[in-house]
C-alpha cells in the first residue's frame, strides 16, 4: 500500500511499477546492503565505486558512481521512512541528520508487495517542479530505472545459485 | 538525548537551550495542537491567522505568520520525526508528503527532556551553509525563538489556570 502521506501528482512525479519474480526479503537485502546495492544499482558499464548506507530515518545513503571514462559523480542523500519489506523512502533534499543540501532534485519512494513468490515493485521519483519531472524524465528515469531492476533480479538469482 | 542522527556542527547550525518551568507534556500539546501553537509561535504584535499540522513524518506543518502591519507570510514544511514528549523534527527543505522545496533554509530539531516537575527545552536549527547561518542569526534566530519560549510557557501556564 501507498504510504497515506505520499501524494502523487503525475505532473511532477514519475512512477514505475513492475512485477519481478525474487521475493521481497532479497529485494530489501539488495537495495539496503552496500554489497549488494554497488552490484547493480547503475545501468552498466558504469560501475559503483562506493557505497554508505546507514538505513534509518536521518541516516546516510550515499554512492559514488563511474562513467565508463572513469569520472566519478558522488550523491549523497538521506534516508526518511524505513520499514523493512514494505517501503523505503530518501531524499537528495536533505543530506545525512536532515540537513539541507545545496541542490535538491528528487524524493524517492520504493515500496515492495507479496506478489505470490514474487514482488510488486513499485520506484516512486517526487519533483518539487514540473521542469525538474521533465529532466528526470529526459535524463532516462524511465530506461535506468527499468534496467537497474532488470540488473538486481539477475544479481539476485546469481547470489541465490552461488547459496 | 540528542538523536544519534544529528550531527551539530557550531559553523552551520545554532542552539538555543532554556530550562522552562513547565512539564514537558504539556510543551508537547503546545507544540503539536494547532489552537495551541498559534497563540505563542510568533513574537507579538505578529500574529498567526492559519495553522496546519499533520503530526507524522511526512505530515503537514504550515502557519500563516501575519505581521502588525497586516501582510501575511506563509510556511510550508514537512514533519520527519516525531517522538511524543522526546522529539520533533520538521524541515522547510521539503514540502508535505516529501516534496522537495524550492527554497530550503533549515531543518528545526526540537528536544525535551524531564527536569524536575519541569523541562529541559533544546531548539536547533540545521543550516546547509554558513550564509544560511549567518542570515538566521541576523534575523534574530536567538531573540525570537528565546521570545516565543516566554510566550509558549505563559500560555502554557495561562491554560492551566483556566483549567
């Protein structure tokens, strides 16, 4: 279920929604441990070359993330809602203890549903405007989002294969 | 006790401390009941016309703050923690339910802890950079919310006698 506190306006907000055939448990564990999110958490070839999560309200998420070409763009956020298998909530407005950052873009909203083995998985992006929607959106929201998906199921799988 | 999550830095952010002879039950009520918060969360003469609160993280906190002179300044932010009696944490970096604000200042820490039969009252304002600081300072970060503390505690009081 949607948290009764996220409001979702499609002109300022982008939604994927999709049903994946790993259950909720590993996709909690994938995208909460730096060991497993560093895995699949960009499209490749761009890698993840470091990785701080500390999941709790006001607690750190951060990465570090390489171009093919070696430029590294560090993100730093923090987490807001945490309920382990149901959702997962951080923001790029607030850096680690609620702190204001200099350049906010977006909130995002991540909430997984029992879906007979599988999970419904449901990636939320909330704008504060319609131009900064449209950039996500021009970014490749869409396409990087669906593909790092594709990424953890696969990362998932293996992990379970190699168990 | 201070949240583990909040990290005060002296450049950035500014403490205002005050032990206040009233419980903290009853500065929590003060603090979370909009017919109560209107009636001393501005120096007077300001006044506020409107008040909103949702008391949950990602819930609604706005007033409308109307000076002497008759115009009106409205607030829009966000609640991020909420601990009855303990804590209360809310932003302006983020609108409700999330939504990254266009013009964050600060993030508001406040904390109470028993004193006797009174309380010991911690208000912190978390800044992104030292202009935001300096600027909070300048308008009377310490006379103001010292003022309002003395009003907070006489209504508190003026309630009681009522009672």
């Amino acid at each position: 279920m949607t948290s009764p506190v996220i409001k979702i306006d499609p002109k300022l907000d982008l939604v994927l929604v999709r049903e994946i055939d790993v259950p909720v448990e590993l996709v909690w564990k994938a995208w909460t441990t730096p060991e497993h999110l560093r895995e699949w958490f960009v499209p490749k070839p761009w890698t993840i070359t470091a990785c701080e999560l500390d999941v709790r309200p006001g607690g750190v998420f951060s990465t570090v993330m390489r171009s093919p070409e070696g430029k590294e763009f560090p993100n730093a956020g923090c987490y807001l809602e945490v309920t382990p298998n149901e959702r997962l909530i951080f923001t790029d407005a607030l850096l680690p203890g609620y702190r204001p950052a200099a350049k906010p873009f977006f909130t995002a909203v991540l909430e997984l549903a029992r879906n007979g083995a599988g999970t419904k998985y449901t990636a939320i992006a909330i704008h504060g405007d319609e131009e900064a929607r449209k950039n996500h959106e021009d970014m490749g929201f869409f396409e990087g989002w669906g593909t790092v998906v594709d990424q953890m199921v696969a990362h998932i799988k293996a992990q379970g294969a190699r168990a």
